[in-house]
C-alpha cells in the first residue's frame, strides 16, 4: 500500500493558512466581512483538494490544487505587500513545487470508466469556490447579490450534487444572473474577473456533459430495447419469456396441446 503524501498536502494547506492570515491581518483594503469569507473559503476549497489528493487519490484533485494556488496568486496581485504577504507568497512557490511533483504521479490514479464526467466535477469544484471569489472580488462591501451567491453557491453546490434538477437549474440561471448583478459597482478588473468566472460556471452548467450527470443517459420510448428477429435471441431467453423459435407463444404455436383441446371442443 502506498503510503499518502504528506509535502503537498501540508505545503498547500499552509500556504492557505498564510494567505488567510494576510487578509485578516495584513491590512487589506477589502473589507472585514468580503475578507473574513474570502478566507474562509480559501480554507474549505483548500481542505476539499487535500482530501482529494490524499483520500480520493484523484487527479482532478491536482488540477484544483493548481487552481487553489491561482486563487492565491490573484490575492497576490490584490494585496498590499507586507510581511505575512511575503510569507504567503513564499509559501505558495513551495506548494507549486509540491503539487506539480513527479512523486504524486504513482500516488494519484486514473478516473474510473464509467465515473462522472469530468466537467461535472469541475462545476461542483467551482460552486464551492464561488463565494470566496464574490467576496473578495466585492471590495469593502458585500451587496446584495453577493451575498446571495455567497450563501446560495454552496446551497447550489449541494443540491447538484445530490443530483437534483433543480440544483442544477438554479446553476444554469439563478447562480449567474446573481453574479452579474453582483457587478455593480466594481472596479473594472474585478468585473472582469467575476463576469468571466460566472461565464465559465454558466458554460459547465449548461454543457451536455453536465445535464447528463443530473439526468442520465436518455432511454428508448417506453423504456423498451431494440427489435431483434427471435432467431437471433438466445433460446434460453426465448424459452424464459414463452416463447419458440419463432417468436411465437408456446401455447399457441400449432400442435400444442391448448390448440387440440380448442380443436376437439
């Protein structure tokens, strides 16, 4: 049995330590509450890829790893430098290194054939990540609509997950739209960046692969196989539904005994 890694996980979940610190402590020009969720949400989002990297063992989990640590590259580029933001900074070059390592490669497997389709995976990664992003992205204060995605993505994210439709709905069209009105007032960079993360949410929502996820493959009409002619059928299955070689009734195929009894009344 291999035994699970311990580098990347415990480098990533102290780089989201570092950055959660920063924005609690380092002065950031956001408000309180947009930085208090914004770090909040960086640790839940950061827990799930550590859970998938070392319970799960999936490679997605990497991936999303990677776009945790974008996350923190962007509160980079937002924050002003101070000492727990080179702290931060350093920690998430290391967690690069750790996650991009070439000793995960043996650890992690491959998707299972047959599992979920990889896109609605990644939409559930992003609902769970979507109030972090609204948060910060929101500035000093949180309106409305954020926090309607801030309280309502997770509940989305839930409900897909389950697999209900209206989960997956409310994906489609109410987590979007919110996000959109959640512009208002915004610089110009965090509109650009909440309208395109909210674009990519709307294009996984809506991709086939995803409604396929939610609903299943679609069925025959009535829920009936395709026509076969009864000579190509197994006689055992023929036999267990009645039938001869032909496809007919046994009890009404000529020469049975049902038929002679009819005949001689």
């Amino acid at each position: 049995m291999k035994k699970p890694p311990v580098f990347a996980p415990a480098s990533l979940l102290a780089a989201a330590a570092a950055w959660a610190l920063t924005l609690a402590f380092g002065e950031p020009e956001i408000g309180s509450t947009a930085a208090t969720v914004a770090a909040a949400d960086l640790l839940i989002v950061t827990l799930v890829a550590i859970i998938g990297l070392v319970v799960a063992k999936a490679i997605w989990a990497r991936r999303f790893s990677m776009v945790v640590i974008g996350l923190m590259g962007v509160m980079a580029l937002a924050l002003p430098i101070s000492n727990y933001w080179v702290i931060a900074l350093l920690l998430s070059g290391l967690a690069v290194v750790a996650v991009t390592g070439p000793y995960l490669d043996d650890y992690l497997q491959p998707p299972e054939t047959g599992g979920p389709p990889p896109k609605s995976v990644v939409l559930l990664l992003l609902l769970l990540t979507l109030p972090g992003v609204t948060a910060f992205l929101s500035g000093s204060t949180l309106s409305a609509a954020a926090w309607a995605v801030v309280i309502g993505s997770p509940i989305v994210a839930w409900a897909y997950g389950k697999a209900m439709p209206v989960g997956l709905w409310a994906a489609r069209t109410v987590i979007p739209a919110l996000g959109i009105a959640a512009c208002w007032g915004l610089a110009w960079w965090a509109i650009v960046l909440l309208v395109a993360t909210m674009g990519a949410e709307a294009f996984l929502a809506w991709s086939k692969e995803v409604g396929l996820a939610v609903s299943g493959p679609d069925r025959p009409p009535g829920g009936r196989g395709l026509p076969i002619p009864p000579e190509l059928a197994p006689r055992e299955v023929l036999a267990a539904a009645g039938l001869d070689d032909h496809g007919r009734r046994i009890d009404d195929a000529p020469g049975t005994g049902n038929q002679t009894e009819e005949g001689d009344g």
